[in-house]
DNA sequence: CGCCTATTTGATCTGATTCAAACAATGTGG
DNA sequence: CCACATTGTTTGAATCAGATCAAATAGGCG
C-alpha cells in the first residue's frame, strides 16, 4: 500500500484514459479525482482476483502490465486479453457478481482499488461517467471479438502480427509507444496462451516476423520496425478499437 | 413492418429476458412496455445490420435466431454469436456507433426495432433498466471470453460440445427446450465458421458426438440424449453464463 | 560463478484442412 | 407430382500447419 509514493501522472491515469473514450465535464474529472483509491503494487506474476471470488472493489490499473486469463480442466491456459494502464480489467465485476476469469501481474505492477460503492455513486450521479465506463466494457467486448476472429480464421503469422498492431495502437493511445517501441514484459509462452499456440510455434512465428522485418521482440520489449507492413501483413483495421482519436504513428 | 401481427408473448419477451438477467420494478417493466417498437420480419441468411454501418436503432430480436459474424480480407468469415429470441444483438451500438461486425438471421427471423433515443431516456430515468442493459452487454463478453477459451485451448470434440452445451442453456433461459430437443436453424458450415474449423472437421465431430451417443444434429434441431455426458465432455460449468435462476434440467 | 528460466533448434507426429466426388435432402417450376 | 436444380451432408485420400518431444543454448540475476 503505496498511496503517497503514486505520482501525479500515475494518479491522472484514471481520467486520462476516460477522456480517451468518451467526453467529460469539468465537474466529471472533479468527482473522478475525489475518488478513494487503496492504491497497492504487486509483484510480477501474481494474482490480483481470483476466478470465483466476488470482489467488492475494482482495480485499476496504475502502472505495468496485466492479463486476464483462465485455467481448463487439462491445466492449459487462454490468456484472454492484456492490460495497460489507465485500464480497470475487473471494471465488469460492477455488475456481475462472480468473477468467470483471473487477474494477474505480468510485470511489477501498481493498482488503485476503488470501492463497487464509489463507483456505483459516480454512475449514479454523473451520467457521462457512466456512459464512459459502460463503453470502457463494450470496447473491451469489441477487442474479444477480434481475438476470437484472430483464434478462428488467421493463421499463427497474421495472428501475432494482428496482436502486436492492437497492443501497439494501445499503448499509443495511453502515451507509452516510444519511437514504434514498447515494454512487453510477457515470455513466449505467455504469447502462446494468449494466441492458442505451442510456445515453440510462437518462437517460430516471431522469427518468421523478423525475418521479414516486421517487428522483434527481445528482452521484453517490442520493437515495430516497418508499422505499415505489419498492419499489411496483420490485415490489421484499427476501428475496431474505437479509439476517439488516434495517437498514431 | 408487421406491428400488429407481433403476438402477446413476442412483445413480452424482452421483459421476460430482462427480469431474467436483473431485478426490476413494476414501473420499470411499465416503461419497457411502453416502449416504441417497429416490427419487422426478415426472411433467413439476410443481413440485418452491417460492418461500418451507424445504426440510430437497435434490434430486439422476437423469434428466430441470428448471428454476429465478421467477414476476413481473403473471405474467411468468423461467427462471434448465436441469438435467439430476447438478444438485443447490436444493443453495444448505444455507445458504440459504428458496427465492428454484421448480424444476420439464420432462420427466418421477427425483430423489433427501437430507436436510440427511447432506450437512452429509459437509462436515464430508471437506473434498473440501465443496469440491466449494462449486464446484458457484460454477459456477450463473458460468452466472447469463453468462445476464445474454446477457440484457443479446446479440441474440436470438446469445443463443440461446449458450444452445444451453452446454446442448450441459453434456449432453455427462453422456454425454447423442448425435453432436451430444440431448433436450431444453421448448417455445418455455420458451425465450422463459429467454432474455427473446416465444415468437414465439422461433419466428422458431429458423427463423433452422436456415436458417443451425446447429441444428434439433423434437420435443424439439436437433440440431447445424454445432457450430464455431453457437460462432461466439454467440461462445462455454466457459471460464465450468470443466469440468475436457471431453469434447467 | 552458478542456478534457473527462457529461447532456440531439430525431428517427428497428428489434428485438422483441403480437394474431390458421391450422395441426400429440399425446394421450384412446369 | 415429378424432374431438375440447388444446397447441404458424407466419405475418402492426400497434405499441411502447428503440436509435441527432447535436447541444446542463451540470458538474467542473486
């Protein structure tokens, strides 16, 4: 429980991202910056919820990188979706009780959890902010469909490109693309869970995109070196994202 | 426009779908009731709403059932979900104006259209409505979250029978199972489109499930002989699903 | 340095695809 | 009500994308 180590722009996450999806009103950023935050870091790798549990709080996500996941029967792994800052992953937990999936750390991480009562007055109250969460949950359902086209009908190359063009469009889109490079602090494996691959297939395919020079990814970090191929490659179409403006390229 | 052929229990059924999902009020339902519908019928395999399209209405599907379904560059198309009679389907286009995917009745098929503008007043002015409505788009993203589980981490044997065990829950949320039998209007290919393999793959699972004596698929039905085997086999848990009361077995 | 975890490589295997053709069902018009 | 066309299902054979197994190599870090 870090609460006086959060800066400034850590603490400004919240709102910034909200603004990225929908309008707000002077008063909405004030209600928003009185919210109560237990703000906690947590080690990489470590559950944050739990598949089951019946949370009372939301987390958002301050700094570092989080993923949603689930376990099957035969102990395999589907990575369901991955989180940048300025994201809230359980924000749906608002409304339906019983978490369906788990909440790791794929890096240290810092969250802030927000009470479901807080959260429930603001939505309440100010009807832009509801609207912005609500549409916080659609555009994350948006971007499970495109995963699910990705797992369905694209084969392992334009797959991992595919992803590679969201996660860049999204870091962008919360500021921390530096110079069509960004943190990834995920292994290959990791990469496997989350495109139904073998991490051996995943090391193969990430060669592959090398190779054409496309993109590498070395020492947790992505690097894009010719953005315009791999959206060719990907057949990557950002409006799926929903993304107000585009902080592109 | 069929506005006066729709029948009595046609223009209960969101009511009935709602209460199914969150408590309401009396007053709540008052409203819904009120609400203004314009009634039309389409024949099967007819887009309702495409790709790109900025629809100013959304569409509660009265009888029948449709799909979401996104079509790939090189033609490959992915099925995301199957509707049946309560689905408001596009209800995500409140706030989210431009389709990312189409909707298309498989069957022939009964939709109510209602504008935009009467389902924002109603989620102004009677927050259980709102919160309903919210929950039903956070229940398709549990529904997507288990469609890419199944997608990424499933084989085709177990996949299907998971598909058939959640469209089995879901018929019988809407009174539509009939003694573990019920209509279900889409060919081999539908199914290979919306489970990621080849309608021969498809055609060879299916004889696999019915050898196993779990399921039979002809004629557009779906029949159940052995509902504890076929859950076994998918390793079903209904959870994801959030049904209140669940009306099965 | 030495341990542990992640990546890379090679060889082999397999679940699922593709192609092609036969067959069944359903519908349509004469 | 039959003939024909169309669409959907079934079967077989060949092929392939990606999985699995196993072992070697490379990083990161206390």
């Amino acid at each position: 429980m870090n609460f006086f180590n959060s800066d400034r722009s850590e603490r400004t996450r919240l709102i910034m991202k909200l603004e990225s999806i929908a309008e707000l009103e002077p008063q909405d950023v004030g209600t928003l910056a009185a919210l109560p935050l237990r703000v906690t870091d947590f080690p990489a790798r470590h559950d944050i919820i739990q598949e089951g549990e019946k949370p009372s709080e939301c987390c958002l996500l301050l700094a570092g990188w989080a993923c949603r996941y689930k376990v099957i029967e035969d102990g395999k792994r589907q990575i369901l979706s991955f989180h940048t800052p300025g994201d809230i992953p359980d924000l749906q937990s608002l409304h339906i009780r019983t978490m369906d999936h788990s909440i790791a750390s794929l890096s240290p991480i810092r969250v802030a959890f927000i009470p479901h009562r807080s959260l429930d007055a603001l939505i309440q109250g100010r009807p832009r902010i509801a609207h912005a969460f609500w549409r916080e949950t659609l555009i994350d359902a948006a971007i499970f469909r495109e995963w699910i086209v990705g797992l369905g009908r694209r084969n392992a190359y334009q797959h991992m490109a595919h992803l590679f063009c969201e996660l860049r469009m999204r870091v962008s889109a919360v500021g921390l693309l530096e110079d069509e490079s960004f943190e990834l602090p995920v292994t290959q494996s990791d990469l496997a869970d989350a495109s139904g691959l073998s991490p051996v297939h995943v090391n193969r395919t990430l060669m592959d995109l090398r190779k054409a020079n496309l993109v590498s990814f070395r020492s947790s970090r992505l690097t894009i070196h010719d953005w315009e191929g791999l959206q060719r490659a990907a057949h990557f179409d950002p409006r799926y994202l929903h993304q107000q403006r585009w902080k592109s390229a």
